[in-house]
C-alpha cells in the first residue's frame, strides 16, 4: 500500500509539474488561474483533470473543442510517479524521501523547460543551490571523499554537519566549475558560446544536493545521453551539425540517474574498473 500511495502521490504531484513546465517561461503564477485547454481556453474540470487516467478516458483530447492534448501531460505524469515509486523502494517514507523527490521534480521541470524554450529558470537553480547545502548540513550524510581530503590534509574535524557543508561547497565546485571551465575553454578556442550560463548553475545545485562525486557522474551521464540521444535526432530529422542541443534535458535526466542508482553506479565503477588495478 505504501508503494501504491508513493506511485499516485507523484502522479499527482507530476500534474503540478506540468503547470510549472508551461508557466515559469512565461512568468505567469503556478497556482492561478485554474488550468485551461490551451486551444479553446475553457475551463478543466477536476474530473478530467485526473493523472493519467483523465487522458485515458477522453482519447487524448479536450472534453470541449475536441482538440489533441499533448501525450507529453501524462508522460511526465507517469514518470514523476515512477521516480517517486522508485525513491519509497530505495529510502522507504521519510524525510529524505520527500526532500530526494522535491529535488527530482526540480531536475524534471528543468529538463522540459530547457527542452521547449532553452532556458533554465534562476527561480529554480539558484534557489536550488542555497537549499541544496541546507538540506546536506540537515542531513549530515557522510562523505568518504571529504573524510579522505581532511585525513591527507592531516585535518581532525570530525563534526559530521561541518563535513557535511564542506561536502556540498566542493560539489558546488565540482559541478558548476567543471561546466563553467568547459564553456570557457569552448569559447575562447572557437570563439562561440558553446554552453549557456544555465547549465552551469543547474550543475552547481546538483553539486549542492548529491556532492562532487555525484555531480560528476551527472556531467558524464548527461553528455554520453547528449552525444547519443542528439546525434541520433540531428541525424534523423536532418538538423545541421550547429543545432542547438538542450544540455539541461540530458543533466536532468542523469541527475535523475544518479539520485537512484549513482551510489551504485559509483561502487560497480570501484570494484571493476580501479580496485583490480590496484
């Protein structure tokens, strides 16, 4: 039953999503007005307002006009509630249950937002960042790459909040100036923008939330998901080669990735590729 309250909870939550995803670009207010076909403007009732379902029942199309409603508003229905579905599996209801999905709706929003208008809100990825190293000095979850850095900088500070803060400020860097350092070198070489300001504030509060090695693992899922994924589209919708490619897509995705696997993708990276090295 818990698993089936997680499911519906983010379908819920993921037609919020939707409101967000259309609004933010356009500065209009995510809780007014109500929700309105956006062909023939009337007014959705709240029976065919219904994740998923309400879709289902209508065939797609508004209860009025009989215009298509976009498959995208029960896609990213669907995959809010299998997100939060599979974050119960792995931390069962508690705090960090509602702060991981909080921060995976975040990356969602972002992810279809950059897609449509190739913007990443500041509401979103500043506020993020601030909240990111709040909620990791609230937590205090352990960091063996900090517990290590202070060890060989002979540093005895134990105070798991204080490691805990150090530990988001470093993926702060990570993340952010790692993109920020890529966009730099791109543009002093070619002489073009090759990455937008966006991205990097986006990975800062990745780095925030989930800590260096995460934030890292994010910029290396996203890009092998950028290069396949969008050469594969540029190809076969026939884009030229300067196509601009939503980055903030692929990070939102694998930032996704990394909340629910990354620790094991991380500890497989470990044990296959440098242990047996060592």
């Amino acid at each position: 039953m818990e698993l089936v309250f997680a499911l519906f909870f983010g379908l819920i939550l993921g037609s919020f999503l939707n409101v967000c995803i259309l609004r933010l670009p356009q500065g209009i207010s995510i809780t007014t007005p109500r929700s309105r076909c956006p062909q023939c403007k009337k007014l959705i009732s709240w029976y065919d307002n219904v994740p998923v379902l309400s879709y289902v029942i209508l065939g797609g199309k508004c209860r009025h006009c009989r215009k298509k409603i976009s498959a995208r508003y029960p896609f990213i229905e669907g995959l809010t509630g299998v997100v939060s579905a599979l974050l119960y599996l792995k931390l069962g209801f508690g705090v960090e249950w509602a702060i991981y999905l909080g921060f995976s709706s975040a990356l969602i929003v972002l992810a279809f937002i950059d897609l449509d208008h190739r913007i990443l809100p500041d509401s979103i990825t500043l506020n993020g960042i601030w909240i990111g190293v709040l909620i990791n000095v609230y937590l205090a979850p352990p960091s063996p790459l900090v517990s290590r850095i202070l060890r060989a900088m002979d540093l005895e500070i134990t105070n798991p909040r204080l490691i805990a803060l150090m530990a988001s400020l470093l993926g702060i860097i990570v993340g952010g100036g790692l993109l920020w350092g890529v966009a730099e070198a791109y543009l002093r070489l070619r002489g073009i923008e090759g990455m937008g300001f966006g991205d990097v504030k986006m990975m800062a509060m990745v780095g925030a939330f989930l800590g260096a090695p995460m934030a890292l693992l994010t910029i290396m899922l996203g890009s092998l998901l950028g290069s396949v994924i969008g050469l594969f589209f540029m190809r076969f919708a026939g884009k030229a080669r300067d196509y601009e490619l939503p980055f903030g897509t692929f990070l939102g995705l694998a930032g996704i990735i990394a909340v629910l696997y990354g620790d094991d993708l991380v500890r497989l990276y470990v044990e296959r590729m440098i242990q047996p090295n060592l």
